[in-house]
C-alpha cells in the first residue's frame, strides 16, 4: 500500500503487519494501539536537496512548498544541523 492514512487504519482493524512509519502517526505507538515488532529495524536514510534556477520568477507554488519545507524541517528532522 503507498497510502499511510490506509496502511494506518488497515493496520489498526487487524490487517497484519506494515512499515508504518513512527513519523506519520507516533501517536499510534505512543497509546500501544499499534506495537513496534522490529524495533531495531529502521528505513534507510536519504540525503533531501531543493533546488531551483533562482529567486527570479519562481512560481508561487515552489516559494509556498520552500517556506512550508524550511518551517518543517526542524520539528520533522530535528537532528539536521542548523
């Protein structure tokens, strides 16, 4: 399934088992509605960039998704250096 609002609820009606990540609903492990059976297990990390030609007639969809990208990194990724 690539849609983790259904991975979560198919998970939470007794589905099976799913790589859902902790970030997407950390509440779901927090309450033990869901039980972490690979704890050592973790995705594999990748490096993110944004880039674009310049300041100079960028759309206002790609200046929205950059302020939305920059205000979320930290609380997303707080290990990233700032």
């Amino acid at each position: 399934m690539n849609d983790y609002a259904g991975l979560a609820a198919a998970l939470l009606s007794g589905a099976g088992i799913g790589d859902l990540p902790p970030l997407v609903r950390p509440e779901l492990l927090d309450d033990g509605r869901l039980v972490e059976v690979m704890p050592k297990w973790r995705f594999r990390t990748v490096d993110l960039s944004a880039v674009h030609l310049g300041n100079r007639h960028v759309s206002r969809s790609v200046r929205l998704f950059r302020a939305f990208a920059a205000k979320m990194a930290p609380t997303l990724f707080p290990a990233l250096p700032t």
